[in-house]
C-alpha cells in the first residue's frame, strides 16, 4: 500500500490545481490499491519526473494516484483514455468494486482496456454485468471474466456477447466449460462475429461435433479467427492430408493456426538437422501435430536427448513422435536410467522398443523393469522415481548421485 509519506508527496507533487474535491473524496472514503512491486525507488523517479513536468495531465495523476501505476505506464495509457475530472472514473471504480472487483482486478482491467474509466456505468457496464448474471456467472467468477477475459465491457451485449454466449451453448452445454472460454482473453481479441462462419465451414468438411467442441474449449481463438485466415489454414491442414473426421485434423489446424510462417520454417530446419528426411518430417507431423507446438529450444532438447544420448535413430522418433511430448524430468530420464542400468549390469541384453520404453503405463514399467530386478539393483526404484539420477544423462562420467 501506499506509505503516508509517499501518499503526501503525491498530492503535493502531481495533483494539479484543478484536481476535483469529488476524487478527493473517493480517495478519503476507501482504502488504497495494494500495489505489488515497491514503490521506493520507482515512485522517487516518477517525483522527479512530475517536477519535471511541472503540471501533468490530470489524466496521468489520476492513473498514478488511484492504481499505483508507474509515471511512464499511467502516461501511456493516458494516450487511450483522457478525463478533466474524476467524477466518471470514480463512479465506473465504485461500480467496479460494488460488483466484487478486487484491486488486483481492477490494476488489470484498466491496464488492458483503460477506456473502461470513461464508460457510463449504467448503459454500458451494469447491463452485461446482470446478463453475466443471469448465466450463472457470480462471485469471483465474474471478476475474473470481466478483467481476465480482456475487454468484453467494451462488447455490444445485443450484438456480440449474447450471439456468442449462445453459440457456446448450442455446443459446450456444460456452464463450466462456457465459464473457461468467458475468461479466455483470446477469445475478446479475436472476432467472435467469425465463430458462427468457421464453425459452418468445418460442418461442411464433415468434422465432428466433438472435434469443435474440443477446439471451443481448449482454443476458442482459433474459431474466432478472420473467415480469411482460417480457410486458409483449414486449407493447408486439408493439404496435409488430415482426415476431417479424426481429432488430428483440428490438432493440426490449432498448432497452424498459433505458430507464424517464420516459426514453423525454423522448428522444421530442426528436424531436419537432426535426422530427418522431409518425408519422416511430414509423416510424424501428420501422426503428431503437436509436435510443432513446442519451442525450438524444447525440441532440440528433446531430439538431442533420444539420438545422441540413447541412441535411437532419428527414424525411430520420427514413427513415434508423440514421445516429444512427454516429460524429461518426469518420465523420460528416469525411465531411461533404469534402463541403462539394467544395460550395464547384463540384466538385460537389449534395449527395448522406443514404444515399450516411453509410451506403456507407469504400473507397466514399473513391474516389467523395476520389481522384476529390484532385489539385484534396490536403487532401481528410487531411479524410476526421479530421487536418484544417472550422471551420465547430464554429460559427465558414468554412475549415479542424488537429487
């Protein structure tokens, strides 16, 4: 919070003259926003700067004095919202705060949609907040929808956010799934006007209800793209030679619709560089789209670890590249450790399959390599449990030492 020595240095450096007595009043009647970072050194400079500035925008002192925001951050958002006095933005707070806002949600909605300060709260703000109501979204919920899920207050309620509510109905029926996209704030920056347009276009390829209620769920952005730009990914995905009827064809058109053309060249020269050919390349994109949604440095991490560090053949990962999706730390190390025991103690002759290594149930592994040869090797299950690790996974010499 505020400190009384920094609350009166504001007052005394940036209220300008004609700061009303309405704001002053607001400030007197509630408590002030707890601000996060500290505000010993930041605050001095935004003095300094105030001085400097000999009178600022009451705009900017506003900003300043209500949030906490930084000078520079309180400046840039006065170029989206600007106010002479702070009768609207006071009474927009305390309607905010009235219908469970918190500060911290407020810092957050006013960051992302400042000209919320500016709305009437009586035509733009109270009405989508009885409707969100009325759906059964309440308490904290609706705080997180109005300042999470980005600038719905800015919405047409007639025109976007109803036709958009019950678009997610027609398909989600379940309220907590509708209440996860609510709070998605990639839905607001997208074009919900869209999601009705691409919905039909996916009917038509024939893709499951199932398949675009997943993507409602999981990637509502994607459905609320420009019709443009998502026929022409649907265009690329059917190019790919994905099944509109299997789960992969709306896999594969999430990942084409969040990664950029520059993206996709640069992981695509990864595995190529690692071994493999363009055909394994689209054959393991084709069974894994996923595995062009990690980051370059995942991948190479990855690729890296199962090639030159266990030996399998770049093919090998290409057949099976939903391996690229789990977990070093979890599964991968530890799993192979125990194989690599196993290995070096002649318990074992051969390395299994890639598939019987990763992809089988933890219950699986377990009784096949770790009870079948515990008495031999006690350290084995501790190993497969991730307590104790191989050195020789982390580039040094063989052995193994605790985590």
């Amino acid at each position: 919070m505020f400190s009384y020595q920094w609350t009166k240095r504001l007052q005394l450096l940036l209220l300008p003259l004609r700061y009303s007595t309405a704001h002053s009043r607001f400030l007197n009647n509630h408590q002030p926003f707890t601000v996060i970072k500290s505000f010993s050194s930041s605050n001095e400079k935004n003095s300094i700067a105030c001085q400097e500035d000999k009178t600022p925008p009451f705009t900017v002192c506003y900003l300043v004095n209500t949030f906490g925001f930084p000078l520079e951050t309180a400046k840039f958002l006065s170029t989206r919202v600007h106010f002479e006095n702070s009768e609207r933005p006071d009474c927009v707070v305390q309607c905010l705060r009235n219908n469970g806002l918190t500060d911290k949600h407020l810092l957050k909605l006013v960051r992302s949609f400042p000209t919320v300060l500016v709305a009437d709260p009586e035509k733009r703000i109270l009405p989508k907040l009885e409707f969100l109501r009325s759906i059964g979204v309440s308490g904290s919920d609706l705080a997180d929808v109005v300042s999470f899920g980005g600038n719905i207050l800015e919405r047409s309620l007639d025109e976007k956010i109803i036709p958009f509510y019950n678009t997610l109905k027609n398909y989600l029926k379940d309220d907590d799934k509708i209440l996860s996209v609510l709070k998605c704030k990639s839905f607001v920056r997208g074009k919900s006007m869209f999601l009705a347009h691409n919905i039909s276009t996916l009917q038509r390829l024939g893709v499951p209800k199932s398949s675009i209620t997943f993507l409602l769920t999981y990637h509502p952005s994607v459905l609320c793209s420009s019709d443009e730009k998502f026929n022409r990914e649907v265009e690329k995905v059917v190019g790919f030679g994905f099944d509109p009827s299997r789960t992969s064809f709306v896999d594969a058109l999430s990942t084409l619709c969040s990664i950029t053309r520059e993206s996709w060249i640069r992981k695509s020269e990864i595995y190529r560089r690692l071994g493999w050919s363009e055909d394994e390349f689209l054959s393991a994109f084709r069974s894994f789209p996923k595995c062009m949604d990690y980051s370059e440095k995942n991948i190479t991490r990855k690729m890296d670890f199962f090639v030159n560090k266990l030996g399998w053949p770049p093919a090998a990962v290409a057949k099976l590249p939903c391996v690229l999706g789990l977990s070093m730390e979890k599964r991968i190390i530890p799993r192979s450790s125990v194989i690599e025991i196993l290995l070096n103690k002649g318990l074992i002759m051969k390395k299994p399959a890639l598939s019987s290594l990763l992809t089988i149930s933890d219950t699986r592994f377990r009784d096949r390599f770790v009870v079948t040869y515990q008495e031999q090797v006690p350290q084995l299950l501790d190993i497969f449990q991730g307590k104790v690790k191989l050195v020789k996974f982390c580039g040094e010499s063989d052995g193994i030492s605790e985590v």
